[in-house]
C-alpha cells in the first residue's frame, strides 16, 4: 500500500480523500471549493447563485417531503414573499379586529337619548353584524307614535327586523325595522295596559344586533 501510494497520481490522491471523508460523514470546507452533493457542506462565507437569464435554485422532493429546511434557525428572512399560507390565500383570513366604531343615532321629534344607559349609537363589525347601544325615551312623558329613529342607509338590513328589547319597569317591547327606510319603530308589551306605555320613560338598545346583509 505504501509503494502504491508513492506512484500514484494526484487524482489517486484525490478519490482516496474523497472515500475517507465519505465514509467518515466528514462536513466538506466549502469555501472556494466544490459544493458536495449529498454530503454536509460547511463555510464561514456566504455562498450566492447567480442565474442572469432564470431561476438560480430550483428544489425537487416527493410529495411528501418538504423541499428546503432551515433547521432550529427561527430568524426572519427579509424580502421572502408567499402567496399561501397553508395552502390559503391571505384574503381567507380575518383581519385584525378593533374597537368598534359607532356612529350617533338622532332621535325622532318627541324622543331623546340618554335617558339612562348612554347616548344611542350604531356600529357595524368587519365581520358584518350591526350592533346597538345606548337608549331612548320620550321627550315629553308620552308614548309618541311613528319612529323613534332612522337607521342610517349603510347599516339598513335588507329585510324587516323584529329586535326584543327591554323597557321601562322590565316590560318586554320589541323594535321593529323597516329596510327601505330605516324607520324603528316600537311595539309595547301586550300586557302593558298602563298609561302612558313602558316605552315612554326607557326603549333599550343595548346588546340589540343583526346581521348584514339581511
């Protein structure tokens, strides 16, 4: 073996080194040498691909392999841009949500707001439910007919709403929505006989809500 050594060539040398370091799983030092397929590759420099006319890296595995792994390295990588997200558009995830942003509700002649709860207000959330808050109550002791308010056009339902609320001495009335309009109006409890009607000294729209678009 050693004669054989003594009179062998270079690249004799060179295949030998290569099944030692083969054999022995032996990371390859990369820098300014051949990229080693199959075998682990270490560097102290960044390595580039440069492919003026294409693709500078194209990664096949089967189907059931992944095609790049980047070990325990949790570092975000700049400028990586993807369409999916586990195989799904960014369109078919939910935005951030936020506060609510509610928009004031004027009163009708002969009814007020902030009788007890809060100035009466309507919002809408992102995912399209139309939310209430505050109360009303009649602005001179009487239980005044017609609408109490009109719903502003972006948040009118497309069909009648029938809302239960809670009014004044814990009788059960009920907001009734026209679409077209907006007009709420409110149906007193049918066994209020008292006069003038619950609806007079406190309607609730607190936690009353529908769904866009209906």
């Amino acid at each position: 073996m050693k004669n054989l050594l003594k009179k062998s060539s270079p690249v004799a040398w060179f295949l030998l080194g290569v099944l030692v370091a083969g054999g022995t799983g032996t990371a390859y030092a990369a820098n300014g040498g051949t990229f080693k397929l199959g075998a682990s590759n270490s560097a102290t420099k960044t390595t580039t691909l440069t492919n003026t006319t294409g693709t500078a890296l194209r990664l096949n595995s089967p189907s059931t392999k992944a095609p790049l792994s980047v070990g325990t390295n949790k570092t975000k990588v700049p400028s990586l841009n993807a369409d999916l997200l586990d195989g799904k558009d960014s369109s078919a995830f939910q935005p951030k949500i936020g506060r609510l942003s509610f928009t004031t509700i004027t009163p009708e002649p002969g009814w007020v707001g902030n009788c007890y709860t809060g100035s009466p207000g309507i919002a809408v959330s992102a995912d399209g439910v139309v939310h209430f808050r505050g109360d009303v109550c009649s602005s001179n002791g009487f239980d005044n007919p017609g609408p109490i308010f009109y719903i502003p056009a972006q948040f009118r339902p497309t069909t009648y709403k029938y809302l239960a609320t809670t009014l004044c001495d814990a009788k059960i009335g009920r907001l009734f929505i026209e679409p077209a309009t907006g007009a709420v109006n409110v149906d007193e409890d049918w066994q209020d006989s008292g006069t003038p009607k619950a609806s007079a000294c406190f309607v609730s729209l607190d936690g009353l809500t529908y769904t866009l678009p209906y």
